[in-house]
C-alpha cells in the first residue's frame, strides 16, 4: 500500500486566483492602499519627529556648553 503524505497547508495554496467579484477587489485595491499611504505618512511623522528632536538636543548642546564655558570662565 502507497501512501503519500500532503501537507494541507501547501495544497490549500496550489490556486491563488481570487475568487471575489470585481467590486470587491476594487475595494481590496482601495484598502491596500490606504494602508500603503498610511504607512508612509507614519514614516514621514517620524522622520520629523527624529529631525525635530535633533535639533532639539542641538541646541541643549550648545547651552549646557555656552553654560560650562561661562562657569569655567568664573574659576
């Protein structure tokens, strides 16, 4: 007696056509990407978060040196 082994997960996979009407895959479309513009205004806000806290921690630098050099100065 042969017997093969199947792997469901794999078989299940063997026809990836949708089987949805138009409609509905327009509206996949649409949903995929609002996601995708949804992603990448998440990215732009974080580069300006990033850009921001930057210059942020520049210019606390540049005090707390102004701030050593005055109190150097001082000794």
């Amino acid at each position: 007696m042969n017997s093969t082994v199947t792997d469901p997960m794999t078989d299940l996979m063997t026809d990836v056509r949708p089987n949805g009407s138009k409609t509905m895959l327009i509206y996949e479309n649409l949903a995929r990407e609002r996601m995708r513009e949804a992603e990448q205004a998440a990215e732009h806000a974080r580069l300006v978060r990033r850009l921001s806290s930057a210059r942020r921690w520049e210019r606390l630098s540049a005090w707390a040196a102004r701030r050593a050099k005055r109190a150097n100065d001082l000794l």
